[in-house]
C-alpha cells in the first residue's frame, strides 16, 4: 500500500539518474564531460562579459553623449539660452530721461516733459492681430481706419516689442482703458510725454520732439546733446502674457539741461499776432515779422505765419512747419539801399546832401529792360538823403555805380549776406550771392536790392547794424544754459565793425526823414521817432526767376530811433491789397514796436515823427518867416494847419532841397548858386507831392540875405 503510493521517476529523471551513473562508472568519460561543461561554461562567461561591455559601452556613450549635450547647452550655448530664458522671463527697459525745461527770458515755462505710459506689443504673443488691433482701437477710441489697419500690421511683425502708442499720442485715461481689458501681447512701459503749454507760441523757435524722444526741429534739435539728458536702465519681471509684474532700475535716467531763451513771450504773442493780422488784411501767402535787440544780438521774438501747433504736430503741413525767418530767401529790394548808402558814405562817395539828377526818371543797360522808379515817377534832381527818402532806384544805381563793384561786394560781405548768420538756428539759409563778375547792369541791380537773396533773420542783423553804431552782431536765442542749478550766460558775439559811427549816425538820422516823410509815414508811432526803411520786390518764382504777379513788401527800422531798444523787421509775401512795404508792411510794423515800447517801458521821448513847424498866429499869413536851415530849424509854416511855401531865396540848391523835401515836394532847378526865384511863391498853400520850379544864380548878396 505503501509502495503503491510513492510517486514514480519521470523517464526524463530517469534517464539524466542513469548518464550520471555511468558517468561516476567510467572514470575517463567523466574527465571529459567534465572538460566539456568547464569548456562551454568558459564560453558562456566570455559572451557575457561581451554584451556586458557593449552594453556599458553603450551606456557611456549615451552618458557622454548626453554629458556632451549638457555642456554645449549649459557652456557653450549658455549666453544664448540664458538669453533667451531672460527675454522671456524679463523686459529689458531704456527709461528715456526727462528732457530740460525750455523757458523765455522771463522764466515763462514754453516745453517741458513729464512721465507718463506709453502702449506697446510683443506681436509673438498676440493671438489675432486683427482682433486684437479692433479691441485697441475700441479703448483708445480715437482711432482711424488707417490706423487700425497699420496696428494690424504691426502686430504681425515678427519682433519682440513694438510701439502702438508713446506718452504723447495717449492720454492716462486711454492708457487706463487699454489696461483694463488684459489683452494678450499688449504691454505698458515708462516713458516721457515733451508738452508746450502756449501751443503755437514760439513753434518755429522751440521746433518739436519725435516719437524716439529726440529733437526734430528748432532749439529741441539744435541743442539736442545739451537737452536730452542720458537714458536709464531697467528690467522689468513679466508673465507669460508678457505683462509687467516687477520692475528693478539699475541706472537712473539723467535729465537734461534746462534752456534760457532771448525770447520774451509777451512780445512774441504781439508779433504772432500782429503778422497774423497782416496776413489777414492783406490776403498774403504769408509773413515773418523779427524784434531784435540791436546791442546784443538777443531775438526777443521771431513770428513766421502760418504756424502750427507742435503738441500736435502729425496735424500739421510741412509748408506751417517752415521756419521763415531763418530758411526762406527773398530779394530785399529797397531795403538794402541801405548797405548801398552806408558802403558810399562809409567810402566818402557821396554827401547826404549831394545833388543826384534821376530826370528822366528811368535808366537803360544793354540787354535789359529799362529801369524805372517806382510808379512810374520822375524825381528829378534830389540830395542823397532824399533819394532815400523817396527811394529812388535811379539815384540808388547811380549811386552804386560811383560806388563800384569792388566796394559793394566788400560791404555786402561786411554785413553778413552770402553766409549762415547764426549757430542758433540749423537748417538756416545763407542766401544766394554771387560775388564774381559784377558787369554795371548786375551791379545796378544790387544797388537796389536784386540780384542778391537774403533771409529775414541776415536783414534784421544788417539793419541792426546801422541801429547799434556800426557793429554787426551774430543774432541768438540762445540766453543761457542751466546745468545741475548752476547758469552758463551766452555772451554776445560781435561780429565785425562794419561802418563807422559817424556814417551810422547819419544813416540814421536819413532813415527817420523815410518815416516822416518818405515812403514809410504808416509806420509812425506818436511820441517816438522811428529810423526805417520800406522796400519791394519782385517774388522769385518757386521754378527759378521771377514771379509774373506776386512781389515781397518789407519794412526795417529800429526805435527809439536815435537810442535804439529794438531792431523790427517785417517781410509780407504776396500781398494782395497793396505790393509796397509802407501799406502793407509799416502797420504790422507800427503794431509790433508800439506795443513792445510798452511792455518794455520805454517812455515816449516827445519827439514823434511829425515835422516841426512854426504856425502863424491866424488864418493869413501875415508874414513868412525865414529860418536857417545851418542851424537846423524847421522852415515850413502852417496857417490854419495848412502848409504853405517857405520863402528859399539865397538858399543853395542842396538846402533849399531839403527843405522841400521836409514839405513832401520834389524840385525842378535851372541855373547854378543860390536860389534867386521861386515857383511857388513863398506863402502859397502847398499840396505835398507837388513840384516846384527854383532858378539858381551865383550872387554873393543872395546868400547873405538868407542868414538872419
């Protein structure tokens, strides 16, 4: 029972039970298996430790490899990882520096800037750039088509950061709106806002500021290295919208200098507005109007019109932006007879009171078109000083032709034409001149103000000249430059002395008969005397040449006229009601120097530009009263307010001229000495602009009779 329960071998059991006993039978054949097994266990061991080693050959080598990965990525490709990693992870900030304070003479504030926010865009994060561009537009709500379009566009752009809006084309309740709507891709950063408080005051003096914080035009562009200041460093920390959520400064922003301006803004609103108001009366294309202080070279405005509004200047026309007084050229006309009286007189060439013969009141060159005075005149025979006075060309181009060619391109040099007049001021033109090769019907033309172009700002300093004794001063707005709280003054720059005091003076004195009683009596401002002179000119085409109905009307002059506060030049472009300087130009004048005198304080001297005159005691004469004009009194006597003739025998022709002259009347002479004969006859009520008629003879006693 037992047995029948023990299990039996298998025969696989049996037979392996069997081979190991006849194994342990044979001794031999045990030896060699036992070879064998030692054999192929050795084998199995030498295919182990192969696949071992390939496998931990493989392993190394995946390690080094990945070791090697490792090493380029963290060593060699650090700088351009980490950098990567930080342009995620962080924004890289150039926090712009406040730009200095611009203000006037007074301390008025004319542009300064402040912080504000401006809006920009990472395009990698934006989504939908059209639908992001329309939810933008919607905040801001000042949208054009246009430029919702154009933000579209940049949004597609494949760069980092890009600008939808600076500070100053938002407003802080736009940039609020945009904030709140959390668009992905959009931004705010740091910036500064440049504001001009007066708006269009001064906009062609102070110019304006780009969207890079930088100067575009006038004082911000001239002085840009000195108004800028030196931009800060920053990082800022931002989420995976790109959305600032820390900011750390690591160089604070420098501001810039602040500058001091020869401007006044009071007088440089009356100038803005008088021109304004030029423009307006005369339907002209437009108007510079320049006040200067004649000593020093300090601009106390400058006013060109049209004008334009620099805090918003994408509003405006390239043709407003122009700055007038400093980039327009014109031919001055009659104006620059005086640079042709001072070169003459300067050179003894002439006297004031030398006789000038204009009959027939016309002059012919070769190849030209005859000369004539204005309207058609004939003056006849005039001193120097009243061929000034009535602006006579013929007289002017006789005068030029004694003078010569040589002289008259020398003195044009003197008085700064053919050459930038100021540093204040880039962009400004140097005129048009061409010195070489003046033939007399090119120097006829110079001496009476063609053939030469100049700017305002280089007639201004000329006229300066004659008004200061004779220096010629560089102009500047420029006052002073304030640094860290300490003030660098900008000294006058003298230039060179270009006539004489002696000749200035008498220059003066010619140029306040021109008021009184030449072509500039609009200009007269009551209680003070006024040195001026007008002047026209035919407007040079924009194609070359001239215009066929367009001409420039021009006044300078300074006053008070023998102590002179300020030099006022205006230049009216095409003008409609009238081509000559004195209707068109004197007003604007009149308006700006009266309204400076007070505001500066100047108090009236008494001595307004009226003629003096002796008045008989009832309405007929009962005598005419003969003075000596060696003593320079007056010699008109008025009955009932009325002019009547002075009585000029035993006069000279010179002074009996300019007697006349004093009365507004042309002279016709015959005959050589003193005055013998009259017509009209002394009393006779005189119409002023009327000629009269004196015979001249050479007899001692003559002469003596007319000294009292």
């Amino acid at each position: 029972m037992s047995d029948e329960r023990k299990p039996k071998p298998s025969s696989a059991t049996g037979r392996l039970g069997g081979m190991r006993r006849l194994w342990r039978r044979d001794p031999s054949r045990s030896s060699a298996a036992a070879d064998r097994d030692e054999s192929s266990s050795h084998a199995w061991r030498q295919v182990v430790r192969r696949r071992t080693f390939v496998a931990l050959a493989c392993v190394a080598a995946w390690v080094a490899i990945a070791q090697a990965r490792l090493v380029h990525l963290q060593v060699v490709r650090y700088d351009k990882y980490a950098a990567a990693a930080r342009s995620q992870q962080q924004s890289r900030l150039t926090i712009e520096a406040l730009r200095g304070d611009i203000v006037d003479r007074n301390g008025r504030l004319l542009a300064y800037s402040v912080r504000a926010r401006a809006i920009f865009a990472d395009p990698a994060l934006v989504e939908d750039p059209v639908a992001t561009a329309e939810d933008v537009c919607r905040a801001l709500g000042d949208c054009s088509a246009k430029e919702r379009r154009e933000l579209a566009t940049k949004l597609r752009e494949p760069r980092r950061h890009v600008y939808i809006r600076r500070s100053r084309q938002v407003s802080p309740a736009q940039v609020d709106r945009v904030a709140a709507r959390h668009l992905p891709g959009i931004g705010f950063e740091r910036d500064t806002g440049r504001y001009y408080p007066y708006g269009s005051l001064a906009a062609h003096i102070l110019g304006w500021v780009g969207q890079d914080n930088s100067g575009q035009a006038g004082i911000e562009y001239a002085f840009e290295r000195e108004i800028r200041g030196a931009a800060g460093i920053g990082r800022a920390q931002v989420d995976n919208q790109r959305r600032s959520v820390e900011t750390r400064i690591d160089r604070e922003p420098v501001p810039g200098a602040n500058l001091e301006l020869t401007i006044d803004a009071h007088i440089q609103h009356l100038a803005e507005e008088a021109v304004k108001n030029g423009v307006e009366r005369t339907r002209a294309r437009a108007a510079v109007a320049i006040v200067m202080d004649p000593y020093t070279g300090e601009l106390l405005a400058m006013a060109s019109y049209p004008t334009f509004n620099p805090n918003a200047i994408g509003q405006s026309h390239p043709d407003q932006r122009r700055n007038r007084a400093t980039q327009d050229v014109y031919e001055p006309g009659s104006t620059f007879k005086l640079v042709t009286a001072s070169a003459a007189l300067e050179e003894g060439v002439i006297t004031p009171y030398e006789l000038i013969d204009t009959n027939p009141g016309i002059i012919k060159f070769p190849g030209r078109k005859a000369i004539t005075e204005a309207s058609g005149h004939n003056y006849g025979v005039l001193t120097f000083e009243d061929s000034i006075v009535k602006s006579s060309n013929v007289a002017a181009i006789k005068v030029g032709l004694r003078t010569g060619a040589g002289v008259m391109t020398r003195y044009v040099h003197r008085f700064g034409f053919g050459a930038v007049s100021s540093s204040d001021f880039p962009g400004q033109s140097q005129g048009i001149w061409r010195a070489s090769g003046l033939n007399d019907s090119e120097l006829a033309s110079l001496s009476m103000g063609y053939r030469i172009a100049v700017t305002p700002l280089q007639m201004a300093a000329a006229v300066s000249a004659v008004a200061n004794g004779g220096r010629l001063i560089e102009p500047r707005v420029l006052r002073a430059v304030e640094r860290n709280g300490v003030r660098h003054a900008v000294k006058p720059n003298v230039v060179r002395r270009v006539i004489e005091e002696r000749t200035a003076r008498t220059l003066t004195g010619i140029m306040k008969h021109v008021v009184s009683r030449g072509t500039a009596r609009m200009a007269v401002i009551e209680g003070y005397p006024v040195a001026g002179k007008t002047g026209t000119s035919t407007r040079l085409a924009e194609g070359g040449g001239y215009s066929r109905s367009d001409y420039n009307a021009s006044f300078a002059g300074f006053i008070p006229a023998d102590n002179p506060a300020v030099t006022v030049l205006v230049v009216v472009d095409s003008p409609r009601t009238s081509i000559y300087g004195g209707p068109s130009a004197g007003p604007i004048f009149k308006e700006i120097a009266e309204g400076t005198m007070l505001h500066l304080g100047v108090a009236p001297s008494g001595d307004g530009q009226t003629p003096m005159t002796v008045r008989a005691g009832g309405p007929d004469v009962e005598r005419v009263q003969r003075v000596s004009v060696l003593e320079g009194q007056a010699s008109i006597v008025r009955t009932g307010g009325l002019p009547v003739m002075p009585d000029l025998s035993g006069l000279s022709a010179r002074e009996a001229l300019r007697i006349l002259g004093t009365a507004g009347l042309s002279a016709r002479l015959s005959g050589t000495g003193f005055v013998a004969t009259q017509q009209p006859e002394a009393g006779t009520p005189i119409d002023p602009g009327s000629t009269s008629v004196l015979t001249l003879r050479r007899d001692a006693e003559l002469r003596e009779t007319a000294i009292p």
